[in-house]
C-alpha cells in the first residue's frame, strides 16, 4: 500500500497536469528558480543561472538515467521571461528539431541510431513498411523501447492508418511507453482526427501509468482537406508539438512532380501561419537525397519562412541540415544586442540601419534559446557519447584566425607613402577588360594613329581605369573598414602610360575630420598616386572616406610630405601642344552651349556577375562587393569609383571626342547594388576656347548618375540649377534640393561628377577643312 505522502504526491502531479492540458491557463509561465534532478540515491539542484559548463562537468558524475533526464530538461527549459507562444498551450519550450531522421526498421540501425546525431527520431510503420512487414516492425519498435536505448531521446513512431481505428489502437497500445515523445499522424483530413488519436492515448497513459499529455502528437498535412482545415488541426489538442508539411503528397493530389513543382510552395505558408497560430514549430518534409546544393535552397527557404526543422531520410543529411537550421553568428550577434536593449541596429560600418524594436525581441529570443540548446547538447554528446582522454590519431583543435584590413591593422609613419597591396601591369587585357563593361568613345584609348599624332608612345589606358585602380589597389591597407568611400578629387593623369607599363599604388594621409555632431564618424582625406617602373608619377587623386570614430583615434597625420606630388600634366601639355596636327581631320562635334542639360541615351547595367568581377579585376577587397553570404542583395554595392566611372562613360561620343578629361571633385551621393542600372545627366557650365592652342576648347560639366529611372522621363521638365552648382556638396544637400523642388529624383541619384575636358572646336561650317584627309579612297 503506498502511503499517504506518497498518495498526495501523486494527485498533486496530476492535478497539475490536469489543470496544465484541460484548464488551458493564459498567464504568462516563469522559469523555475533551479533544476532538480533526482535519482534512487543523487539529489542534484542547480541555480537557473548556473553555467552551463559547470552542469555538464557535474553531469558525469550521475548514472546514465539521470545523466539522460537532466540533459531532457535542460534541452526543454525555457529562458526567463519566456511568453507562453499560445492560449491553452503549455509554456515549457519544445525540444530541438532541426533534424528529424527517419531510422530503418532493422535491429543493426535501430541500435546505432545515435550515430547519426540528429534532434529527433522517427520509427516508421507507414510508407517505409510493406503491409505484410507491420506486424514484425511493430513488435521490434516496441522490444527497442524497453530496452532503454532511446531515454533521453526525442523519438516519435509514425503510425500506419488514422481511419483503421482498431490497428490505431492496436500501434498505440505496444508503443505507448515512458521513453517515447510521441507519435506522427499522417494522412489527417480533419481535427476529429487528432480528437481521436487524443482520446486514445489519454485512455492508454492512464493503463500505463504515464502523466497526461505524455504522449505529444505530430500531424502531418499532406492531403487537401488537411490544408483546409489546418488552423483546427493545429489547435485540436494541447499534445500537439509540431505540425508537418507534407509536400510530397500535396504535389501528388495536384499530378506534379514533389520535388520541382511550385505548388508545393505555395502550401508551404498554410502549413506555418496554422502551427504559429497555434504555438507549435512548423517542420519540412523530406526533399532530395544527395543533391546538397537543392537542399540548401530548400532549407534556406524554409528556415527563411519561419520552419524550425526538416525531415530527413538518410543520415548524411543530418550534419547538413542541422547546421542551416542553426542560428548563424551574424543571427546571434543581432539576438544579443536586440536582447541588450539596443534602438538601432548596425552590424557594420557599410552596412544599412536597422530600428528595433518590440517586434523583435521574440525573434531575437528565440535565436538565443535555440542558440542555448544546441549549446546544451553539443556537451552532452561530449560527455555521453566520446570517450574520455584523445583518441588514436586526435591531433587537438586549432583557433582560426583572420586578417584585418585597413588603417587599424596597417602600420604607417608619419608623412611616409605606404604602398597599395601589389603592383599591375597594364597590357591590352585591362582595357579589353574595361571597355567591355564601359562604353569607350575616345578615340585616344582605342586608335594608336590617333594616339601616336598626339605625340603619345601609343594608345592610352581610359582615364577612369587609372583612377579607379589609384584607389581601389589601396583599399586593402586603407579604407576596407571604412563605412562610406565618400568620391574622388582632384583626380589628374600627369604622364603617358604604354601598354606594358607597371603601375605601383601608394597612399598619404592628409587630414582627419570630425564628421557631422555625432561624434561618431570621422573623415580621412588621403592622396593616392600611381608609380610607373621608371619611379615616375602617372596619376594623382584625392580621396575622402567616412571611417568609424575609434578607427581613425591612434592616427597621426605629419604636417609634410616626404614626398612632394607633381602639380602640372605633362599629358596635358603634349595634347594641348600636338591637337594641331590632330586639327587637320574630320570632327563631328557638335557645339556645346553653357547653362545647357544634356541627357544621356546610354545607360550602364551592373548586373552581379560582372559587378563581382570588376570588384576582383581592380582588387577591391571590401567584403560587401563580393560575399553573398554574409551580406543581402540590399547591402551588395557596386564599387563607388565604378559607379562614377559608369557615369562619365555614359556620355559616349555625346560631347564628341574627348582628348583629354580630368576630375576636379566627385561623390557618389546614394548606393548602387548589383542589378541597379545607372542613367546620366549633364550641365554644361562653361565652354571656353584655350589660348594656347585655338583648334581647342575645354568644357566644364557636372554630371549626373540616376539610378534605376529611365532618363525619357526627365525630358521636358525643369530642374533646379542648384542641383548643378556648388562644391563639396554633400548627400543630405542633394536628398533637400530633390525633395523639396525635384522629387523624382529624390534618392535616385546615385553619384555626381564635376569634370573637364579638352576636345576640338567644331567646324564652323559643314564644308570640311582644307587638307582633310579622306577616309575612302
């Protein structure tokens, strides 16, 4: 007879888990203050904010049983705090899914089922069992089940057929035992389905002596009607622990293929908005074998969704799929800073702003949680599953490391040059390469007759190729930390390059400013110059770049130069000095007039593939060009100086045929992404004839980059002036003038150039000049 105390405590348990299933509380449930675990001679009780290190270190101090129950409940115990999910639902936190694997019904895989390491479990006695093997499976599931082998496993039976009540009852009965979680219900139509297989195992938990609601169910909606009827279903019993999506079936009642149909996707969002309704995890059904790269997709997809886990049939799977269902480290580091309280989220300095707010918190903890459980039972493997000491063969472990780019990691002395990451030799490939991309009109950068009349050794790299290389070669050791690359200035070629020449990149810091009244930012101006082999200065620029204050705090800047920078072109001057002898043929050059707008019909599509090799053709080495991974499609950018050069090149042969062109100031004002398409408008300001030499003219204009608008819808409208005039304009200047006069062009434009050039004068008449040279004979 047992005794009284003995008698209490077992109706004061089933009170509680009668009140828990049937009253359906609302109240939001707390973490209890510790973890007990008790055994038939250990007494264990750990405060909640116990480390987890030093619980798994006590662990093996327990027998296995308790060993196996104190990792269940660790696996299973909610964070402080934690919300019940739903109304009528039980506030302790399911247990990991990620990986639900399907285990053959032979005793040889049965026995080694732990080998494979997935969340959970399924025993099948459905699709995977021929009729006539039934009854041999059943009874070996069930012998598998006392024999201990699965306590402290998550482990589900999927049951054969809902509508034969009596081989339901018959399935239920031998496998209703302490150490199963639960059991799958397939081909459910409706929630009497689930009422049923409720009543049946409430019946039999009291037969066995089992607390009510031991056994958890698991629908799977794989038929039509099951979709219909999914919000019932999901909410049908409080046993519910997850709801299945059965895309096999479901492609199959349309006649599709399961595995590339659509149709199956388009169900995919019933089967989740009916489990988080509930409360419940949502898990995928079973999708390819060994085509990893498929199941990738499938499981980013799903995770992206919202399903906590996938069914899977093989046990390669499982590693796989386990690590896409985990939390990421960019996952956790946005969960801890939401969880910290944080308003505004910014993960990096390129990277957009993100508000946070009450929204998110559940998301962020839920990554922590499922974060902590992993955790949890990654050492609990260690301890259970891993003998003690190294194994035969174990070479240890290693830390990864990784290099840091920019200014921080650089060292550099004051005044010195510091050399970009290596030197390139500029053949016909790199302008091959760039004018594949950019529409080239001058005539310098294509015929080497034009070139040689000049008085050049040949034909010239384009102008924009050097300027960007100039900054881009240098991003390595300087502003790959950097938030934005705020343009270029000043950006000059001082001397012919041939084809076959070597260019070195050296950079200088030249100032460091406070940006804005945030304290927060600050900006560093450095001057970039080109060296050929013969130590000669080919090309200047100046570039400013928006870095993180404490980026910038340990740098000096000396007041001199141990080397002073070229001022004068001598490009320039050859040109100037030779275009009479270039005078004497044909020009189509039309007149340009100041105070003239000029739009463009070329436009410049950056599509991913080619944004991703122009970023490695120039080494620019900033991971938000090129790793997709890590960054989204929002926050994939276009290198800013290919952005000013797509720009400029989208002039073409408009403005006739440009000799020579030099930068006084450029910005690139809004972000391009990959797949943006840049369209161009210009301002003339001024034309005026050079002394020097009268065949010439420079033109002075500022032009700009449009993103993603076609330009025919900028004809015949009238733009502000402003937009055109002032230097060292700044992007919040261009977003004001566009808002409150030009909003078609709010947050359009992508980059502004103020640039000159020397071209021809156009004939005065149409006759053409005398000693032309005739193009036919």
């Amino acid at each position: 007879m047992p005794s009284n105390k003995a008698k209490r405590s077992k109706t004061c348990a089933t009170g509680y888990w009668q009140r828990r299933y049937l009253e359906a509380p609302i109240r939001p449930q707390r973490r209890p203050s510790r973890l007990t675990v008790r055994t038939n001679d250990t007494l264990l009780q750990f405060p909640s904010e116990f480390p987890s290190c030093i619980k798994m270190a006590l662990i093996s101090r327990l027998t296995p049983h308790a060993q196996n129950s104190l990792r269940k409940m660790m696996l299973t115990t909610p964070p402080s705090g934690c919300l019940s999910p739903c109304r009528g639902r039980s506030s302790v936190a399911s247990p990991l899914m990620r990986s639900v694997l399907f285990l053959k019904n032979s005793p040889e895989c049965l026995q080694s089922f732990s080998e494979a390491r997935a969340d959970a479990y399924i025993m099948d006695l459905e699709d995977a069992v021929p009729k006539d093997k039934k009854d041999p499976a059943l009874k070996l599931y069930a012998d598998t089940l006392k024999s201990g082998i699965f306590r402290g496993k998550t482990v589900y039976v999927r049951l054969s057929d809902i509508n034969d009540e009596a081989k339901l009852q018959k399935e239920v009965d031998a496998l209703c035992h302490p150490d199963l979680t639960g059991f799958i219900v397939p081909k459910v139509t409706s929630c009497d389905d689930i009422k049923k297989t409720d009543d049946i195992l409430s019946e039999l938990e009291k037969k066995n002596n089992l607390l009510p609601g031991h056994c958890k169910i698991a629908p799977i909606l794989e038929t039509l009607e099951a979709l219909w009827h999914a919000p019932a279903i999901a909410k049908a019993s409080p046993r519910l622990s997850a709801l299945i999506n059965g895309r096999a079936d479901i492609a199959a009642c349309f006649r599709k293929d399961p595995l590339s149909s659509p149709i199956g996707k388009s169900f995919m969002l019933d089967v989740l908005h009916a489990a988080r309704a509930a409360g419940i995890p949502a898990l995928d059904g079973v999708t390819y074998l060994d085509n990893f790269p498929r199941l990738e997709r499938d499981v980013t997809l799903g995770k992206t969704l919202g399903f906590e886990g996938m069914l899977v049939v093989h046990p390669s799977l499982v590693p796989f799929v386990n690590q896409l269902y985990s939390p990421t480290r960019q996952e956790r580091e946005w969960a801890e800073q939401v969880t910290a309280g944080v308003r505004v989220y910014q993960r990096s300095a390129q990277e957009y702003r993100q508000f946070i707010g009450p929204p998110h918190r559940p998301c962020a903890s839920h990554i922590l949680e499922t974060h902590r459980k992993i955790q949890a039972l990654e050492a609990s493997v260690s301890i259970n599953d891993k003998p003690f000491g190294k194994p035969e063969g174990d070479l240890g472990t290693v830390t990864p490391l990784k290099r840091k780019g920019g200014l921080g990691a650089n060292p550099m002395k004051e005044g010195a040059w510091v050399p970009g990451i290596l030197p390139v030799t500029l053949d016909s490939s790199w302008r091959a390469s760039w004018n594949s991309s950019f529409l080239n009109a001058r005539r310098l950068n294509s015929d080497d007759v034009t070139a040689r009349e000049m008085g050049l050794p040949g034909i010239q790299p384009p102008f924009h190729l050097l300027a960007t290389l100039a900054l881009s070669l240098a991003v390595s050791k300087s502003s790959e930390i950097g938030r934005f690359g705020l343009g270029i200035s000043n950006a000059v070629q001082l001397k012919p390059v041939v084809e076959g020449d070597t260019v070195r990149p050296y950079f200088s810091l030249d100032r460091v400013e406070e940006a804005g009244n945030s304290g927060k930012y600050a900006i560093v101006t450095s001057s970039h110059v080109l060296v050929n082999q013969r130590d000669e200065v080919v090309f200047r620029a100046t570039k400013p770049t928006m870095y993180p204050r404490v980026a910038t705090e340990k740098l000096h800047i000396a007041k001199e130069r141990t080397k002073q920078i070229p001022s004068d072109s001598e490009l320039r001057s050859c040109i100037i000095q030779n275009a009479a002898v270039r005078g004497s043929t044909e020009t189509t050059s039309l007149p340009l007039e100041p105070n003239k707008l000029h739009v463009h019909r070329m436009v410049k599509v950056f599509s991913p593939t080619e944004s991703k090799g122009l970023s490695n053709l120039i080494r620019a080495t900033n991971e938000h060009h090129l790793n997709i991974e890590k960054f989204t499609t929002e926050d994939l950018v276009v290198a800013g100086p290919l952005v000013e050069a797509a720009t400029v090149h989208n002039v073409a042969d408009d403005f006739g045929d440009i000799l020579y062109e030099e930068v006084v100031e450029a910005s690139n004002v809004n972000r391009v992404n990959q797949e943006d398409m840049v369209g161009s408008i210009s301002f003339i300001h001024n034309v005026h004839p050079l002394p020097e030499n009268p065949d010439l003219e420079e033109v002075t204009v500022r032009t700009l980059g449009i993103k993603n608008l076609d330009v025919d819808e900028l004809m015949e409208r009238d733009f502000p002036v402003r937009l055109f005039h002032g230097t060292n304009m700044k992007t919040a200047d261009y977003e004001e003038i566009c808002r409150e006069e030009f909003p078609l062009l709010y947050r359009r434009i992508a980059a502004q150039v103020l640039w000159k050039f020397l071209r021809l004068r156009p004939a005065a008449t149409n006759e053409a000049p005398a000693g032309t040279r005739p193009e036919f004979s």
